[in-house]
C-alpha cells in the first residue's frame, strides 16, 4: 500500500470521506501544516536572488532552509497519524473473554493511546514553528506573492488547533492522569500566543496588499 503523502490529492480527499477510519482529522491537521510550510518556502524561492530583496537574501536563505525541514517533518506525520490510529484499531479489537484478557487489551490501549497523545502534539509544535516563520516571510518576502505568506499562517493556526483537538480527544481516554496532564500543560504552552500571532501575520499581510 503507498504511502498516503505518494498518493494523488484526490484519492487522499475520497479516502478522507469515505467511511474508513484513516485517514482522518489527525492527517489532514498534518497535511495543513505541510502545505503551510510549503508554502513559506515558495515565498523564500520567489524572494532568493531577487535585486530588489538582496538585503534580506542571506535571512530568506535561512528561513527555506527552515521550512523545508518543517514540511518534511510535517509531510512524515500523515503517515504517523495513520500508523498509530490503525494501531489503536488493532488494541480496541482484541479479544476480552477473559478477565486475563481484558487486562491485556486494556494495557496495550492504554500504551498506544500514548503514543496518540504523543504524534499530535508533535505536530501541534511543528504548526506553532510554521506560525513563527510565516511572520517573517510576512515582513520580508516578496510583496508579489505577500498573501501565501497570509494563507500559510492561517493553514498553519488551523492545522494547530486541529492536532490540539487530537491532543485533547486521545489524552481524555488515558488512565495515567501523570502523563496525560502533562501533555495537556505542553499543549497549552505551545497554543499560548497563536491566535495573537496568527492575527497579527494576517494584518501584516493585509497591509501589504
């Protein structure tokens, strides 16, 4: 089976739809990211090398080169998204006839729903770093191609709230209090500010038009 990111945008949008488990919210949280990302670095490729922006060639070097990293960090977490739900899938149908069982199932649960705390929060940290660089994207990037710096940022802030949501949703089934609250209190950290910062790209953005 090809890897979902290997697949045309269509089969991903019918396989989205369809009545299939993955992929779901959690992929396409990770495919906004990437396609924000993507699009920073198509305003660092349209601004390198440019007369007119020479002076911030060496910065716009720097920021491509960031999020490059990022989309390839966020392209990966379609498929981790995916991985780890049909994982979830596989705990929930175990057997549970006996009591030796149902604390077996229970245990390897409780193990991946971590781990499903754990991918969407990673890619909640990557959309919070795209959020960042689409500011100076924003400010320095070439004007002709201002509003995909303003379209990134907002892919990214919803791409954030939307891994949030699986954040939230995963760590609410888990029993170990300890660690779930504490992927709560790095989620909120990471949340703290975006929405601020998200407006305010967009403003800069709008100005600029």
């Amino acid at each position: 089976m090809n890897e979902i990111k290997d697949k045309s945008i269509q089969v991903f949008i019918d396989e989205l739809a369809s009545k299939a488990p993955t992929p779901g919210g959690g992929s396409a949280a990770a495919v906004m990211g990437a396609q924000a990302a993507a699009l920073i670095s198509m305003v660092c490729n349209l601004t390198i090398g440019k007369p007119k922006y020479a002076e911030v060639e060496v910065e716009m070097q720097e920021l491509l080169k960031k999020s490059e990293a990022l989309r390839e960090k966020l392209t990966g977490m379609i498929k981790a998204d995916v991985d780890v739900f049909d994982c979830l899938m596989v705990t929930y149908g175990l057997p549970k006839d006996s009591d030796e069982e149902k604390a077996e199932r229970s245990a390897a649960i409780q193990t991946v729903l971590k781990e499903a705390t754990i991918v969407p929060l990673m890619c909640a940290r990557a959309c919070a770093e795209t959020i960042a660089l689409s500011r100076i994207a924003a400010e320095k990037g070439n004007t002709g191609v201002i509003s995909d710096a303003g379209v990134a940022v907002m892919a990214a802030y919803g791409a954030l709230k939307s891994a949030a949501l699986n954040v939230y949703i995963n760590a609410g089934g888990l029993k170990d209090r300890a660690f779930a609250d504490a992927k709560l209190v790095e989620l909120e950290t990471i949340l703290k500010g975006a929405d601020v910062a998200t407006e305010e790209v967009y403003q800069i953005v709008k100005s600029k038009l």
